[in-house]
C-alpha cells in the first residue's frame, strides 16, 4: 500500500509539473490526481487505524477508487497534452515557411556587401527605404521567435509528463492488484451485514430458471414481497446527486441505438478492465449472480419500489439480503489489466485517442421503478447535463 501511495503522489506530481506557463490545460487533470492522492494518504492511514473488518473493507474501497481516479486524471492529461502538441506542431508548420522567407531575406542582407546593396533599381534612396521597411520586421520576427521558442519549451514540458506517467503507472499498478485482492478477501471475511431476508427466497431461484430477458427477470423480482421496509432515506429526491457507479465513459445512453440497431433502457459505460464497481445509494441486495448472456448481474433495492441493476461485473461481492451502506462496493469488473509493461507507449497512444480508449469492459446500469425502466440520467452527476 505504501507504494501505491506513492505512486498516487507522483501521479499528481507529474500532473503539476505540467503546469508551466502555457500548460492550463492540466489544472483539471492535476486537481483530480491531487485529490486521488489526498484521498489516498486517508484510506492508508484508514487502513493502519482499522479496528473491525467493515472498516478495512471501506478503507480498501477508497484506496482503489482513488488509484482509478488518479488513473482516469492521468489518462486524461495525457490526451489533453497530446491534443495541445498537435496544436502546437500545426502552428509550427503553418508558420515555418513564412518565417523562414523572412530570415533568409535578413540573412542575404547581412552577408551583402555595402556597394551591392546600392543597385537597389530604386537607387540608394529605394536601399534605404527597404532598410527602414526591414528594420521595422525584425523586432516583429523576434516576438515570432520567441513566440515559437515557447512553444518548443512546452512540448519538451508535455513529453516529459508522458515519460513520468509510465514511471508512475508502473510503480502503481502491482499495488493496486493487491489492494483487489484485499478487499474481495475483506468482503468475504467481514461479519454479517443488517438483513432484510432470512435467506434467499426461493421464488427468486425460479425466477432465475425461467428468465428469458433481463427485462422479465427484473419485472418479477419487482413483484416480490419483501420482509421488512427499505434502506432509510430519500431516494426520489436524489435525482442529479448520484456518483455513477463506476469510473468510466458513458458509452450509449438511455435508449440509444447501438451499432446493431438495438435499443436497451438503460445506460452503457465503458470501464477499464478490474474496475471497482460501489452502489451509489444505500440499499438492499435483491439478487446477485450470474443471469443470461449478462455475466454477473447485482439488482439493489435503493427504496421501495425501485431497483437499480447494475449488468456485466465479472465479480459479484456480498449476499442476498445485505443492506448496503452508500459507496459500499459490490464487486469488480471482468477483463484482465494489463502488465505493467504495458502502460508505456501504447497506453499513452491509447489515451491520445480519447474516449473509451483502454476501457474494454462495459457495465449497463438500468434504473426501474415499479416494473418498468425509467431514464437514469436525471438521477447521475456525470450524466444528468
């Protein structure tokens, strides 16, 4: 854990570095890393000061939700550094061949002897008004040089921000692995949670023989009794308050056509491969497990009369009937993260790209209330613009 804190440190290290004149674009960027690795430094100090295993399972949760952040602020930084030097250079170009006319005039007219520069066709008068013309050039084609010297000075800067994040993100990344591995570990040695079944209904299993769709599964869960009332809170009043789920892109939106043509009522978001996957509202656990061609679906009951389904995690924690604080996590996205030498040229080219880039797995996230799905965007942060 040490060495992911320290990584997390010099992720937002390399960030600010970036922050020399003409690089403002990274003050997002760096603000995010510097915050994943404020929060870090706390989950660590969480993880030594655990007294109970509900402790360390939230402690752990925080350091892996702050080491994607701080991954997500990176790769965006990168992308950013890469749109900027691609700005930069197309200035460079545009500008190059006027500027070089320019110097190649001056050049001939301090290497021309005195008596040459006489045969002017205007005569000496003509020389000395192009000598005026060209005196009052220079000092403009000195701020073009300075103009162009600062720029080559910030892409040398944006180059070596790529050049440390490799360094960072290879010193992280065995880290983090660990902490994964901790956490499903603390979730499975954690005392029992607050209940809201005795056990697993067995109308929940036939549901789960007889289900053809997602759809149909969700709608008869929707019409099973439960034993006792929701989690406390408002949750209808919560629209436009909610973390997502996950980190990641939002991929497709409520009912958006795919490339297939298909429409689904919910929302698709790209994630990195292994992503920690939390409920965003304290609720109930109604069925976790795999269903269909989905992989491992957790359906969670924020309040009565509503179910969040979270689709396509590769690795479901807790069991049926756990009440949930908010922020709890609920298991991991499938998929394998790559070596840490993997995180060199290609990772930076990949986020160059923008995007989804590096983010191959996908979580769809359907919010219902009674038996039938309703746009979830409202109810996000990241999406309800």
């Amino acid at each position: 854990m040490r060495a992911l804190s320290r990584s997390l440190c010099l992720l937002s290290l390399c960030l600010i570095a970036g922050q020399a004149p003409g690089l403002a674009w990274a003050d997002d960027e760096t603000q995010a890393a510097t915050a994943a690795a404020q929060n870090l430094r706390n989950a660590i100090g969480a993880l030594d000061a655990a007294k109970t295993k509900a402790d360390r399972v939230r402690a752990l949760t925080t350091t892996i939700t702050a080491y994607e952040q701080g991954l997500a602020a990176l790769r965006n930084g990168l992308r950013r550094a890469a749109i900027r030097e691609d700005e930069i250079q197309s200035q460079f170009n545009a500008k190059r061949a006027d500027i070089g006319r320019l110097l190649g005039v001056m050049s001939t007219m301090q290497k021309s002897e005195g008596p040459l520069l006489l045969l002017h066709p205007g005569g000496a008068l003509g020389s000395a008004r192009s000598g005026m013309v060209l005196s009052s050039v220079t000092p403009a084609l000195q701020a073009e040089a300075d103009k162009l010297r600062v720029s080559l000075i910030e892409i040398a800067q944006l180059r070596a921000v790529q050049a440390n994040a490799e360094k960072v993100l290879e010193d992280g990344l065995t880290s983090v692995q660990d902490a994964r591995t901790e956490l499903s570990q603390a979730v499975s040695d954690r005392s029992a949670l607050p209940k809201r079944y005795l056990e697993e209904p067995d109308d929940v299993r036939r549901l789960v023989e007889s289900a053809d769709t997602l759809d149909g599964f969700a709608t008869g869960l929707a019409g099973l009794d439960s034993d006792i009332g929701p989690p406390v809170g408002n949750f209808p009043d919560a629209q436009g308050l909610l973390p997502m789920p996950v980190i990641g892109s939002l991929l497709r939106k409520y009912n958006e056509a795919d490339a297939a043509g298909i429409r689904r009522p919910g929302l698709v978001i790209a994630t990195a491969p292994a992503a920690l996957v939390t409920t965003p509202w304290p609720a109930t656990i109604r069925y976790r497990g795999p269903l269909l061609d989905y992989g491992n679906v957790m359906i969670l009951e924020p309040a009565q009369g509503y179910l969040l389904v979270l689709a396509g995690l590769g690795t479901v924690y807790g069991e049926v009937g756990d009440v949930l604080a908010a922020g709890a996590p609920v298991g991991l996205m499938g998929g394998t993260e790559p070596a840490a030498q993997e995180f060199g040229a290609d990772f930076v080219q990949a986020a160059q790209k923008g995007g989804s880039a590096g983010q191959t797995e996908t979580l769809y996230l359907e919010l219902r209330k009674g038996k039938k799905p309703v746009d979830p965007t409202p109810w996000f942060i990241q999406t309800k613009d």
